[in-house]
C-alpha cells in the first residue's frame, strides 16, 4: 500500500472493479500520473474471479486503501468507497476511466467550497478514438429532471454533502445521487469548470440494461422527488421521437445511422 502522507486528503478517488484486469490497470496509470500528497486512492474489488488484482504487484504503491469482497452491484460498491474515504472531495474513476488533470490543483483553485465541482469527459471508443465530449454548465434542475446531462468521472462531491447511492436505483442512482444534492444545496453552490476532467470508454456499464429497467427507474426517480407528472412528459416526448421525428429523419436520410432502432416507448 500506498506511504501515508502526513497531510490530510483534500481528495479521494475511488475505483470500482470486478474481473476488469486491462481496464484496472489503465485507471491505475492515470491515477498515478496525477497523484498528490493530499490524494487518497481507493479501490473497491468485488471478489473479482480472474487475475485482476494482480495489476497490483506492480502498483501498489498508488493504492492507499484496497477494499476485495462481494458487493450487491455498482452502487453498492461505491457507497463502500463513500464509507471509506476521508478526503474533503470524492471522485469516483472506476475501472477503465482516465484521470487528465490534477484534482487538487482544481480544488485549491476553488474561492469558496461548493458542493459539486464538475467539468466535462472525453466519450472515447474501444480503440481510442474520440467519440464526443460530455458535460455541460447547469442551469437549472431541469436538466438533471430530463436525462443526465453530466458524467460521474467529472463530478467532484464535497464529502460532507455527500450522500450514499440508493440502491433502489440499478442505472441511474448518480443521476439521483446528483439531483438530490444540487436541489438541497442550490446550483449556486456548485461549480462548472470548462476543462476535460477524464477519459470515458463508450461500451460502460449502464448502456447494458435494457431500456424497460431504465424507464422503470426513471419513472421510480420522478416520484421519489415529488415531480411525478414527468412520467407523462417523457412519454409523449417519447412517442414524438420514435413514431414522428426519427421516421421522419430516416425517410429523409439524414443522420439515419445513427437513429436508435424502433422500439415501442
């Protein structure tokens, strides 16, 4: 493990993983390539059954805190890295991810101390190329009502605001997470800063659950908070885009192979 530094953290990055070797080891690289004295590096394993751990052989210096059991998913994972860190601001940078810029340096950088610093991430292929860039200024919670407009690996929680997952919540349980933050503290209390904060891997593990589950937990999400009527309003925008604008789109070629396929909304 890690040396321990004699200054308290001012950040914690917590990485998730089971059975991701390759993924590990590159989180693990980036992380070392920006790690301060007053950086805490953990890394929640779920049992994995393969090799995995044994990027550590080599780089176990980086480690601060390992963390190797059975876990009930994701979220639950991270709320045990949540449990475990002592840093003023929590990233979560699961396994796969990049880190490309000095956590620290962005939380000093910081006149005052808001509950989320945010920024943006590079959407990137399987074989490394850019896809797009995610990650915008928040106006209103709106945005966090309509979809998630932001990416976990750019979201910087203050530690004391932070609340656990909900594991009710199998996909979106950081957009929650998210909302829930921002509406009891305010935007105002929050940061965005126009910088590309990590590397992103399209292929990650919530575009793996079908849609019905994601509608399920949105719908569970919209009443949780008191604005159920949005359950509505998804649905006709949904229907509007599935049976109007992208049959319009296609029989317009515009863009068409990029349209996701029929389904019913």
């Amino acid at each position: 493990m890690a040396a321990t530094s004699t200054k308290a953290p001012l950040i914690s990055i917590i990485t998730i993983v089971r059975n991701d070797r390759i993924g590990l080891s590159r989180t693990i690289a980036s992380v070392a390539s920006h790690k301060g004295d007053q950086t805490e590096y953990i890394i929640i394993d779920g049992a994995s059954t393969d090799d995995t751990l044994s990027v550590l052989d080599s780089d176990v210096h980086i480690v601060d805190t390992l963390i190797s059991e059975p876990d009930k998913g994701i979220y639950d994972a991270m709320n045990k890295g949540i449990e475990r860190a002592s840093g003023e601001y929590l990233l979560f940078l699961n396994a796969g991810d990049e880190l490309l810029i000095d956590l620290e340096a962005v939380v000093r950088s910081q006149t005052t101390s808001p509950v989320l610093i945010y920024g943006r991430v590079n959407i990137v292929s399987l074989d490394g190329r850019l896809i797009y860039v995610r990650g915008k200024r928040l106006f209103s919670l709106h945005s966090l009502l309509k979809g998630m407009p932001l990416c976990h690996q750019a979201i910087i929680y203050r530690r004391d605001a932070m609340i656990l997952y909900d594991l009710r919540f199998k996909v979106i349980s950081d957009r929650v997470t998210t909302y829930n933050i921002a509406k009891k503290y305010g935007l105002s209390n929050t940061k965005f800063i126009n910088s590309i904060i990590a590397n992103s891997y399209d292929g990650g593990m919530s575009g793996n659950y079908p849609y019905k589950l994601r509608l399920e937990e949105e719908n569970l999400f919209y009443r949780s908070v008191g604005k159920s009527y949005y359950i509505a309003i998804k649905a006709v925008n949904t229907l509007f885009r599935f049976k109007v604008r992208y049959p319009i789109l296609r029989l317009f070629n515009k863009n068409s192979s990029s349209l996701p396929e029929n389904r019913n909304p």
